[in-house]
C-alpha cells in the first residue's frame, strides 16, 4: 500500500507540478509538501489533505488511502 507521501508525489508529477508550485497553489507550506512527499511527516490534518487534494484534483480521502 503507497504512503501519503507516495500517493501525493504521483499524483503531483502526473499533473506535471512542482513541489514548490503545489505548495504555492495549495497554501501549504512548501517544507511541508517535502516533508509529507519524502515520508518524514506521515500524517496531516484534514484541512491540509483537502487543500492539497483540491490542486491534485483528486478527493481528500485518495490521498490519505480512505477508500
């Protein structure tokens, strides 16, 4: 099972984004969006998994492996 951190990254380079353009899009700081996406910070509030699920254009609950 992918971690958040692998399930954001995919979905990142599959839109062709930055770390830092996804960052800058979402309103998450751009050391979290490394943190998360190199594993180092394995959980995230909800607020934070919409906002990064609004610019990956997927729901929230993909990338935090809800199905």
């Amino acid at each position: 099972m992918a971690t958040l951190g692998q399930r954001v990254r995919k979905q990142r380079e599959k839109l062709g984004l930055s770390r830092y353009q996804l960052a800058k899009d979402s309103g998450v700081d751009a050391a979290s969006v490394h943190r998360i996406e190199d594993g180092i910070q394995t959980g995230v509030r909800v607020e934070t998994a919409e906002k990064l699920a609004k610019v990956l254009h997927v729901p929230p609950s993909t990338l935090l492996g809800i199905k």
